[in-house]
C-alpha cells in the first residue's frame, strides 16, 4: 500500500470516530486539553501566538485565546488566500473572537481588512490535525495549507488533539512535506516530540 493510501485509511477512521463525538465531550475534552496548553512553557514564553478556529469537532481553542489575551500576547489565525489560482494560508492579527465570520471551508476566519502576518514572526504555532505520532507525525485533511505555511517556519508548533488521535504503536508515513509538531497536547498528557 502506498503512503497516500496509509494516510486516507488513518484519515478515514480517526474522522469517522471524532464525528461521532458529542458537543459536551468535545466542550468537556477541549477544557482539559487547553488548560493543559495554558501551562506549558511553550505557551508561557510565547509573546506572539497563532491559533486556529475548530471545525468538525477538533478541539476548541476559544480558552486558549482568552487567556492569551488577557496576559497581553499577540493572537493570529489563519485565514484562505487566494492569489491567482493558487490558495495558501495566510496568518491576521485578531482583537477579539467577534472579528472571526465563515469563509473557506466554512472555518470561521480573520475578517478581510486584518494585516497579514508572516509566521516567522510567531513564538508559538498552534494547529489542528487528525492524527498524530508520538514522535510529531501530523496528518492533517489533506490539502497541504498548513505543511506550505509552516515549512522553515522557526516557531514551535504545538498540536491540540484528543488522546484517540496519537496513534499508539504505529507512526504516521511522512513525506519530505509534512511539518512535524514540537508537541502534542491532549486532554491526558504534554507529549514533547523532539520534532
């Protein structure tokens, strides 16, 4: 089996389980994670942090993002841009979560008029997926947005998953593309990777 084909199987089943979540286990899991996020070092010394709005049940970051806020950091999110016929991610500053409405995807982000961000410039990059390694595989829905935005990037990226999604025992097949995480926060555990 080819590695495209490893990664729609890991896709296809991890998808299927986090659809069947409730919105309080989502709500409940999301609470701990975060908190759990909230206490790293990681997230303590970042001055500048980016975000990502949760769709299809992912886990929340709203917690995240009040308590950034709050001790004066800097928040991002990326929002779909669209340059020719090519689409990328690109990286607003965002005040408040009022400033977040649907676009691509229906994923709510920044609004049109927010000044882009090179993600250099961030201390900490916080990112969705659908399946993790414990050694920072990340296998996300496919399209690359995150593995182009994030390639050379010097952050430290951080993922916000459920513990279902590190896989146990088995690694996520990667390709010279794919952007490792630093690290791995569930609602369990901090898995530093060494990526």
């Amino acid at each position: 089996m080819n590695t495209s084909a490893k990664k729609e199987l890991i896709r296809k089943r991890l998808l299927e389980e986090r659809r069947e979540m409730s919105f309080e286990t989502v709500y409940e899991l999301s609470l701990r994670a975060q908190k759990r996020l909230l206490k790293t070092s990681l997230f303590r010394d970042a001055a500048r942090v980016c975000l990502y709005c949760s769709s299809q049940n992912e886990v929340l970051t709203d917690e995240v993002f009040e308590q950034a806020k709050a001790l004066g950091k800097e928040v991002f999110y990326p929002r779909v841009v669209v340059s020719g016929a090519k689409r990328r991610l690109g990286f607003f500053r965002v005040h408040g979560l009022e400033e977040l409405s649907p676009g691509a995807y229906e994923i709510p982000e920044p609004a049109g008029g927010a000044e882009l961000e090179s993600p250099e410039g961030f201390d900490l990059i916080v990112v969705p997926g659908v399946a993790f390694d414990e050694r920072g595989g990340r296998l996300g829905f496919g399209k690359g947005y995150y593995d182009m935005a994030l390639s050379g990037a010097p952050a430290r990226t951080m993922a916000l998953a459920y513990e279902f999604q590190v896989l146990k025992n088995q690694q996520i097949p990667v390709e010279p593309h794919d952007v490792m995480v630093s690290a791995i926060v569930t609602e369990e555990r901090v898995i530093r990777t060494g990526s």
